[in-house]
C-alpha cells in the first residue's frame, strides 16, 4: 500500500469524509483539474446549444461586440469607442483609425452579436 492509500484509509476509519482542503496535494489537484474540465465542457456544451454563459470572458466578448457594432454603424458612442481605442494604443497612433477601417471592411467581426 501506497502513502497514499494509508491515508485514503485511515480518513476512512475517521468516517468523516474529508474536506478538499484535507487530501494529499496529488487528490487536490486532480479534484481541481477535474472540476476544471467538467465547466468548460459544460460552457462548450452550452454554447453548441446555442447559449452563451455569462463568464468573464463572455461578457468581455460581448462588450467588445457592441463596441464593433457601434463603430460599423457610426452610432452614438462610436466617437466614444474611437476615444477610448486612442487612449488604449496611445503609442501606436495609427492603430485606432486601421482598426476602424477594418471593421468597416467587415475583417473585424463580431465573435456572439449577429445584427438583424
């Protein structure tokens, strides 16, 4: 028997199942990993179905939709995303305007919003 199979089993003689924060550092990580993998299955089957997920990375992504959205259709606040866009690439003065130019072009899209 393993280390580790001793100490599965004394915790088992305690008969008081462990708490995560109790297993060997090897049963953690797989715990974690595995809860891990189990959510982005989850959210990968979710957005199959046709369901997007408010994750951070989601709500970013849309966030980011409405601004090419804006910008495409020269709408109130497009000034407002040009603005912001100046500021964030302050040392590349022409990345603003290319990226305008390429959202107009249609070759920066919109990964969740689908204009109707």
């Amino acid at each position: 028997m393993s280390a580790l199979d001793l100490h599965l089993l004394s915790m088992l003689i305690d008969q008081r199942p462990p708490t995560v924060r109790e297993l060997p550092k090897a049963m953690r990580q797989k715990y974690t990993a595995d809860g891990v993998e189990r959510y982005r299955e989850r959210i990968a089957t979710s957005l199959e179905n046709g369901v997007v997920e408010p994750t951070a990375a989601h709500v970013r992504q849309a966030l980011a939709d409405a601004a090419i959205h804006i910008v495409r259709t020269g709408g109130p606040g497009s000034e407002e995303v040009m603005r912001v866009l100046e500021a964030v690439f302050a040392s590349h003065a022409g990345t603003p305007l290319t990226v305008k130019w390429r959202i107009k072009q249609g070759r920066i899209r919109p990964k969740f919003f689908k204009a109707s």
